[in-house]
C-alpha cells in the first residue's frame, strides 16, 4: 500500500510538472507572437544614427534620429508614438492569410496599413485607409508582408521583411532613386538572408490601439 502511495505521488507531480511546463512554453510562445514596437536600423552604430520606419504619410518613409545618452528609443517612441507599428493577422479567409503574411499599420492610427504598389515601380510603399477585413483581401495581396526572423541582437529581434504581393522583394536601407531618397521601397534579394534587416524595439511605454475594427486575437503575428 506503501509503495501504491508513493506511486500515486509520482504520478501527480508527473503531470503537475508536465502542465506547468507546457503552460510556461505556451506564455512564451505567445507574447512571442507579437510584433509591436519602432522598426529601426542603423545607419551608423558608432555615431549611433538610426532610421525608424514611419508610416504616418501617404508615402511611407525612413525617419532619421541620432540617439544619445540622453535620447533612447524609448524617448523617440514616447515623443512620436505614431512610429510605433504593430503587425497583425489577416482575415482568415484571405488570401494573404493563405500565404502567411501579416498586416503591418501605425499601432495608434485608426486605419494607416501599408501596401506595396506597382505603379510606376514596382515596390513603392503607400497607406490604404481600407478597414482590416479589406486590406486583408486588397489587391494582389499588396498589403501582405512576410516577417523572416533572422537573428536577435541585445534582446531584440532581427527580421528581412518580405512582400507577399512580390516575393523575393524586401523592406530595404535604400530609398528610390527616381522617386525619393528617404522612401520605404521594397527591392529585390535571393534570401532573407541576403535582404537587408531591420530590428524591433519594443518600447516599456503602453500605446493605445487606434483600430477599433480590429479583432483582438489579430494583434498577434503568429
């Protein structure tokens, strides 16, 4: 009977064990799947200068700051919250969610996704002010983007950011030549690998959301 206990005990902390690591790997796995925060590189690590993508104009840009001890990111998001994107998910039926892409806009803007346009160039960047279940089924799947985590640097996330619309076309460092130096463009890598990269901060302040069309579970990126 002895032995029975013991077995019994086991057994319970066997399964207690269990579930408390599959709920702890869950809690990661999710907070993991969200993408929010200033999507930045830098220009020049020793000066510290940076560009941030900002999406608050008709044609998306790379904002440039130069931080310093007494200016972070953290102060570049609290001063300027609408550079702080989020990245969601699309409608489930669509056919961006077909080919796992995710919609990228302004977290605080009510509406403000990005798409990727065709004309005159191909991958120019521009704002649709569609609602969230119409920019999931906008054109040619022009505002479905692919997020290729590459690496982590400090604690953040690296991605190569890929068009759904345009595969093998990427967020690059590079405005357009013809149409503005400082423009988001999306120009063509054989790899993620190869593409340029940007990383997330994600900032200690809270933003509110500004989408109010939006579903709750569609502000992860898994």
């Amino acid at each position: 009977m002895k032995s029975l206990k013991i077995n019994y005990f086991l057994i319970a902390l066997l399964l207690f064990t269990f579930i408390s690591g599959c709920k702890e790997e869950d809690d990661i796995n999710f907070s993991s799947k969200t993408i929010e925060g200033l999507l930045y590189y830098y220009t020049n690590e020793a000066t510290k200068q940076i560009r941030v993508v900002d999406m608050n104009l008709n044609a998306p840009f790379r904002r440039s700051y130069t931080l310093s001890d007494d200016y972070t990111l953290e102060n570049v998001a609290q001063d300027r919250d609408y550079l702080v994107i989020k990245v969601y998910r699309p409608s489930t039926t669509s056919a961006v969610a077909t080919a796992k892409g995710k919609l990228i806009k302004s977290k605080v803007l009510e509406n403000n996704w990005l798409f990727v346009a065709n004309n005159p160039f191909v991958g120019l960047t521009g704002i649709t002010e569609e609602s969230w279940s119409e920019t999931s089924d906008f054109s040619n799947n022009a505002s479905g983007f692919i997020f290729h985590k590459v690496e982590e640097i400090n604690g953040e996330e690296v991605y190569a950011i890929e068009s759904v619309a345009y595969p093998g076309r990427y967020f690059s460092h590079q405005g357009h030549p013809i149409q503005g130096a400082n423009l988001l463009f999306l120009d063509e890598y054989p790899s993620p690998q190869d593409a340029p990269k940007f990383r997330l901060y994600k900032p200690k302040a809270t933003f509110l959301e500004g989408a109010t069309d939006v579903p709750v579970d569609a502000g992860f990126a898994g």
